[in-house]
C-alpha cells in the first residue's frame, strides 16, 4: 500500500447524532475542535480535517466511549515526479 493511503493527511469526522451520549470526551480529547452543545452533545455533523487536525480528530473518535464517531480519511492525490497537474475542468 502506497504511502498516502496508509497515513491520509485529510479526513471527515462523522457524528452519529443517536449514539452520542454526551461525555464530552471527544470535546476534550480533540482540544476544541469538535464543539458541543448546551447539553454536553457533540455539535456536528460532518466535520473536514487536514494537516495537524487529523492527529485531533483520531483522538476524538479513539476516546468516545459511545463510538459515536467515526473518521472517513480521503486520500491525497498520487503525485507523480515530472507530471504535469490536470486544469480544472470549470
């Protein structure tokens, strides 16, 4: 497996609004980034990550107890040495 895919650089966290029970672990565990509600909820429903946020958001999802989020990591794009970027298509 290529280097990019084992460790994605971007990401999605995704809530799971009927499982979370409201710890505020993944508040705390994720430093802020994910926020909550009035009740201690997580307050989210798909939260894009990259770069040093990655590292926040798999603590967040690890420390949940209620497994009430997930992480959908999207690859970086193969770069090819001397290949030439495509144009937008718009």
């Amino acid at each position: 497996m290529t280097d990019h895919l084992r460790n994605p650089s971007q990401g999605t966290v995704v809530l799971d609004p009927s499982k979370c029970r409201g710890h505020g672990i993944c508040s705390l565990a994720s430093r802020g980034l994910i926020g909550l509600d009035e009740w201690g909820f997580a307050e989210l429903n798909r939260l894009p990550v990259e770069g040093r946020s990655m590292r926040l958001a798999r603590a967040a999802v690890l420390a949940c107890p209620a497994k009430a989020l997930a992480l959908e990591l999207l690859p970086e794009p193969l770069l090819i040495p001397g290949a030439q970027p495509e144009p937008p298509l718009f």
